[in-house]
C-alpha cells in the first residue's frame, strides 16, 4: 500500500472514483440548486461543495418574467452534469412526462425520478416509481430512482433498469439525518448499479456517516442552501463525503463494550 | 356559454387565440413557432415546447411551425431545484 502516496497528497485520493451507467464523475456528491438566497449564492456553494452533478427542477417559463428562474442563465452546463429531476410528480405518467421534457432539453437522458406518494411526507410512491422506471429506462433514460430505504423496491427497481438506486437517508428536506444505517447499508451490500443515498442530510456529521456505510454517493439540496451560511456548509459537505468515503476505504476498528488501553499496562513507577 | 368561454376565446380579424402554459394568449393569425417564443423574448436553445401534448425536439422546426386556434402549448425550462 502506497502509504507516502498518501501522505504526501495534499487531499487522499479515492482509488475508485464514481462511474454510473460507464459514466465517471469527479466527485461522490451531487448537490441541488433549489431554495437558495440568490443565484450568486448558489453558485458559490456548488463551486465549494465540488459536486459536478447538478439537480434542476422542469417547470413552466414565467411569462410575466416576475423574477429569474432560469438556471442556465446561471450555471454552465460545460462544467456541470445537468441532472433533471421529476419533483412535484405524483403518478408515474407525469414523472414521465417530466423527463421526456426534460431529455428534450438536449443536455442529456439521465433523469432523478421522483414519483411522490404522500404530499406531506414526501415520500415515494414505490409502485408508480417501478412503472416509471421501467417505461423510462425501456426509452433509453439513465434513471436514478429516488425510493425509500427499502430493500425489495431497491432490487426491484434495479432490474427495472435503473443505473442507480437512491435510498432516503430521512424524508426530503427534514435534515433529520440517516434514520436507519442497517437498511441503508443492506440495500448497498445487496444493489450492483451504484447507490447514491439521498434527502435527509441535515449536517456534515450526517454526510460523512453516510458515507461510512459504503454508499457510492450523496445527493443532498436543503442540507446546503438552508445552512445559515451555504457556501461554507457545501465546503464541510466536501470535505465529510470525502472523509467518510475514505473512512469506509480505511475500514472501521471493531466496536467493543469495554475499554481497552492505548498505552502500555507495564513499567508502571512502584511497580 | 361554455366553459371554455366561446366570447372570450373568440378571435377577433386576424389573430388566433391559443393557450399558453395555461392562460390565453393571442397571437397574429400566420404566427410561427418562432415567432411566438421571440414575442415572448425567450430565447428557443433554453425552453422545450410542448404542443398538445407532444414535445418538440427539433428546435430547427420552430421557424416553420404555425400555429393555430386552439393549440396548447406548454413552454418549460429548467430551475433550481433537489
């Protein structure tokens, strides 16, 4: 093992960088860029959380021009991987709709599938999301699958044909943290196609510990932009997806229910 | 009356009445595409257009495509958003 490698780099280096569907990405965090302050501030957090995958919502042009909602007008879609998403669809035949207008756009066939199920929880419809992932998937869409952190919907929708599952580490925007490691780390030992967990990241402590489970990426929104300072909160996000990543590379000592001293029990004075 | 408003909806000499991301919108009868998105000041390469349901993909169509009494169109683009 190429310890100086490692020493001697400013940052550690992950050995396997994330590739989805033969894509490969430079970073494990993809962010959004919904409910931020202002546009400046929005960009200065995604430059700060390094993230080159970028979420954006599909939504009619304000003809009345009451105020600058579009994104491109802001974000370079050279340096960023655009990923639409289907948020604020209820039924598979809407989120479908949604990414073909999305795909429209021309920048790419990669969809965020969202099919809601609950409006107050947010949480997903899993029967709606299959269909909606197989149709997709069926027309050529790289389908990331929002779900819950249940096992059988993760498997399900993989052979459905999505390049990525993305459990729920807590409901969308709850920055309540991941509320159940064991599924969230079942669902990674059991998918083959990469499994990015997201919504619920509420701190960099929840990100990095996410990450400590083995999941090959996070995509979090209101965990950044609702910080009392985004951009120095999309820093901390960086650096606790690339600790935790490498905390799980490095692998974790054996939990023990007893202490265990660190220095020598002997050649104690008086003894 | 109908609900839809037949007096309202109805077109006066020369324009054409349509519906625009869900509100009534008259437009010069003879109108493109093209011609609609540049009234709106919208530039065609940020917007998908939608047309009674079907999505335009070929943005070069636009310059060619009347428009007519009635159509639906849905003009989306991408904001910020998770």
């Amino acid at each position: 093992m190429a310890h100086a490698d490692l020493i001697s780099a400013a940052t550690l280096t992950d050995p396997q960088p994330l590739v989805i569907a033969g894509h490969e990405f430079r970073s494990r965090l993809m962010v959004g860029t919904g409910k931020y302050a202002s546009n400046a501030q929005m960009i200065d957090a995604i430059e700060a959380s390094g993230a080159e995958v970028v979420t954006v919502a599909v939504r009619r042009v304000d003809l009345d021009r009451s105020k600058d909602e579009a994104i491109l007008h802001h974000l370079d879609p050279d340096h960023f991987f655009l990923l639409a998403n289907t948020a604020g669809c209820f039924n598979a035949s809407d989120a479908i709709r949604y990414a073909r207008l999305a795909r429209a756009a021309g920048f790419n066939e990669w969809v965020k599938l969202e099919v809601i199920g609950d409006q107050q929880s947010l949480l997903p419809d899993t029967i709606g999301l299959l269909q909606a992932t197989k149709t997709l998937a069926d027309e050529g869409f790289k389908v990331l699958a929002y779900t819950n952190d249940d096992l059988v919907t993760a498997l399900k929708l993989e052979d459905a044909g999505a390049v990525a599952v993305m459990p729920l580490a807590s409901p969308i925007g709850s920055g309540l943290g991941m509320l159940n490691p064991y599924a969230i780390r079942t669902i990674k030992q059991r998918l083959s196609v990469p499994v990015i967990v997201d919504a619920g990241v509420g701190t960099a402590s929840d990100a990095c510990i996410v990450m400590e489970q083995g999941v090959d990426g996070i995509l979090m929104n209101t965990g950044i932009a609702a910080a009392q300072d985004p951009v120095r909160m999309a820093a901390a996000m960086k650096g606790a997806v690339e600790a935790g990543r490498h905390a799980y590379l490095a692998g974790r000592m054996p939990r023990r229910e007893v202490a265990v001293p660190s220095s020598p029990t002997t050649g104690m004075l008086g003894s | 009356m109908t609900e839809s408003g037949g007096i309202v909806r109805e077109a006066m000499a020369g324009e054409v009445v349509l519906a625009v991301n869900g509100a009534e919108r008259r437009i010069p009868q003879g109108s493109t595409l093209a011609d609609l998105l540049a009234s709106l000041e919208l530039d065609a390469r940020t917007v998908v257009v939608e047309r009674n349901g079907t999505i335009l993909r070929d943005r070069s169509s636009f310059a060619s495509l009347d428009l007519a009494a009635d159509d639906s169109l849905e003009i989306v683009h991408f904001v910020g958003g998770g």
